[in-house]
C-alpha cells in the first residue's frame, strides 16, 4: 500500500462474508452483505455502513451495523461507534495491523490483513467471562466494469452493449 492511507485503501464498496463462530454455545453462523465507505463533509472521515443477511443457530434475518473511520495525520484511523465512542485504531500501511478493545471484563482482539489492493480480512477473537467467539471476516472490493467507449451503431433491443449478459440497463445499480 506504500504511502497511501487507511482511509484510501478503504474507501469504496465491499462485498463482505463473514464466519461466526460461538464457541461458548457451539453455533456457528455466517453474514453476507455489502459494506460501503462513504466520504463525509469532513475529509478525514468515512462512514462506514454494512448491510446484508445473518444466519446463526435459529435466526436468520436482516442485519446492519454503522461504524466511522476518522483519519489520523500519520495515516492510521481512529475507528469509533456510531455514536461517537472510541473503538479502536487501524493502520493498514505496512499491510496489517492488531489492535486489542476491553469491553467490561471481555477482550476483543483483532487482526486485520491487507490481501490485495480489493480485499482484506479481520478476524475478532472474543473472549471473557461472557463471550467466547470468533468472527472472521472476507472483504472484497467491488469493481465496476467500465462500459466500453464509442458509439454503437447496431445495437439490439435486448442486448447489453456493456457485454455483462444482464437485462435491462446493463449498468451496475441500474434496473434489472
């Protein structure tokens, strides 16, 4: 990532699958959605907004959490809640970073690995008297293939010029 930022690094929109494992309970779970890094009015922030399906033990529904990314003049972010409350600091510079956050009497450990320039990982192991699990998530960044340039003289009702094999607008986010 060399000199680039966090925040750059993760600016965009993710495709995210995430592994649940209680080991407390013996239940296991998984989460997949899509998570997005929004810029704000301030520069120096993201919001960060994650949607998708969760299905562990007996549930299975919708499921949704908000964080914020506050860059740091060394390049690093403070991670905090939604509401404002210190989380805990990332630096993906150097590829990967480990953190710890005390919650009451539990730990949260994480390890978040830079993969590539479009994917990443982090993996919390929760643990103390009242937690005992592991999420391991996979971030992937979605790209958006470019729609070939020129004028198309022949198309067809039907065919997507773009070559995507979609009906409809054949543009990422557009009716299907």
């Amino acid at each position: 990532m060399g000199t680039r930022g966090t925040l750059d690094y993760l600016r965009g929109d993710w495709d995210v699958e995430r592994q649940i494992t209680d080991r407390r309970s013996g239940q296991e779970g998984v989460f997949r959605g899509q998570a997005r890094f929004r810029p704000t009015a301030d520069s120096h922030v993201l919001e960060y907004a994650e949607d998708g399906e969760l299905s562990f033990g007996g549930h299975r529904g919708s499921a949704r959490r908000s964080l914020i990314y506050r860059g740091r003049a060394d390049g690093a972010a403070d991670v905090r809640f939604a509401d404002g409350r210190e989380f805990y600091r990332l630096d993906l510079r150097a590829g990967a970073w480990q953190t710890d956050h005390p919650c009451r009497a539990d730990t949260y450990h994480v390890t978040v690995t830079r993969l590539s320039p479009d994917s990443f990982t982090e993996v919390w192991q929760v643990a103390g008297p009242d937690k005992d699990y592991e999420l391991d998530t996979t971030y992937r960044r979605i790209t958006h293939r470019p729609i070939a340039e020129g004028p198309i003289s022949k198309a067809q009702p039907g065919i997507d010029p773009a070559g995507s094999g979609a009906s409809g607008t054949g543009l990422p986010g557009g009716p299907r």
